[in-house]
C-alpha cells in the first residue's frame, strides 16, 4: 500500500507581510523606551567616570603621592566638547611654589590656576594612573557661555583646598546630555533642574576631597544619592 503524500504547505505573502506588520508595530513601541534608556546610560556612564577621577586624584593627596592636585573642567563651546583633566604636584614643586610666587598661599585664583607647572597631568598620551583627561562630546555642564572652565585643588588636610573660575562659588558641578535645544544644563538657583531635562547629575565634594554623585529624581523631585 502506498503512504499517502504529506502536503507541505510555506507561509503565504499575507502571512509573511503580517509578521512583518506585527514586528514593526512592536519595534516601534519599543525604540522610545530603549533610546530613553541608552541616553540615561550614557549620561550616567559619563557622571560614574568623572566621579571617579575626581576620587582618584583626591586619594593620591591621601596616600601622599601628591602634595597638591587639581581637576579642571572645561566646556569647549566650539568645538562642543567637555573635558575633564587631573593634574599632580609634588612637594618639592609645591614647596617652591609657596616660597616663589607671591599670593599662592593666600590667592585661591593664583594657587589654583589650571597653568601652573603640574608635575603629573592627565592627557590622551600620559599613561600614569594617578592622573587622567575624560572627553565628552555628547554631554554638557551648567557653566555659563560667558564662563566655561572652571577648577577645584585638594590637598592632604585641606589648608590649600582652593577653587577658580566657574567653580568658584559652589562645591558642585551639574552635567547632563547636550542636544540641540539644551547646550547646557538649566538647573534653578534652589537645586531644580528645568523640566525639559533628563538625566541630570551633580558631582559634589568638600575640601577634605569627600566625593559624591547625584541624580536629580523627578518622581521623588529630589536629589538622590548614587
């Protein structure tokens, strides 16, 4: 007896064009929350990085490899970049400083001056670990365009702890992603940034070097610790 034939049977073209259909409906659905996810990541990415840098150069003044460091912050309208340098000085340097230039023990502007003669400074080709340079092109600070770099020293005990700058004011800096309709970040004078953005973070720390971050919460509408 012979077996009866199966039939086999592809999809249709209806069939194939409603698959499509669906995963396109469900791709679409899906993009805002993934594209709202990769800028909260990539802003976060770049708050965690800057966090540590300013750590990590505090901690050498602890740990005595340095007597004085500074991080310098710079917002390159121009070319609409921010970078972030660390830079070291040893005690020797430090030392000459202090008996050689006059007001830098007393002037923070003089003492904290990103164009002293660093020992140790951060930049794509210095490969020492002590001090590092983060470039951003796709985030942005709070600084103003009339006032776009700024710098924070640290030393062991705090007596020459000193600022510069757009940074001369606060103990903190906001950074947030940059797009075509926010350069920089809008945050009220009370600590509220503007509605229109997301993803907004603050780099805090004292003059002992205690270094914290922050992520503005729009449903708690309060800082958080991170």
């Amino acid at each position: 007896m012979r077996a009866q034939e199966k039939s086999t049977k592809g999809f249709t073209t209806l069939e194939l064009i409603v698959v499509i259909v669906i995963i396109g409906v469900i791709s679409a659905a899906a993009y805002p929350n993934f594209s709202s996810w990769r800028k909260e990541r990539e802003v976060r990415g770049a708050a965690v990085k800057i966090k540590n840098l300013f750590t990590n150069i505090s901690s050498q003044v602890q740990r005595g490899m340095y007597s004085f460091v500074q991080v310098d912050v710079v917002q390159d309208e121009t070319n609409q970049t921010l970078t972030i340098t660390s830079k070291g000085m040893h005690m020797n340097t430090m030392l000459a400083r202090a008996r050689d230039v006059d007001g830098w023990t007393t002037n923070m502007e003089i003492r904290c001056s990103p164009t002293q003669p660093w020992d140790d400074e951060g930049s794509p080709t210095n490969t020492k670990l002590e001090v590092a340079q983060l470039v951003y092109d796709k985030i942005t600070t709070n600084f103003t365009e009339t006032n776009l770099q700024g710098t924070v020293c640290f030393s062991k005990d705090g007596t020459y702890y000193s600022y510069s700058d757009a940074l001369e004011v606060d103990s903190f800096f906001y950074i947030c992603r940059r797009t075509a309709t926010n350069t920089s970040c809008n945050v009220s004078d009370s600590g509220v940034p503007d509605v229109a953005l997301d993803n907004v973070f603050a780099i805090n720390w004292s003059r002992f070097g205690n270094i914290t971050l922050e992520r503005w919460s729009k449903t708690k509408d309060d800082w958080v610790l991170q």
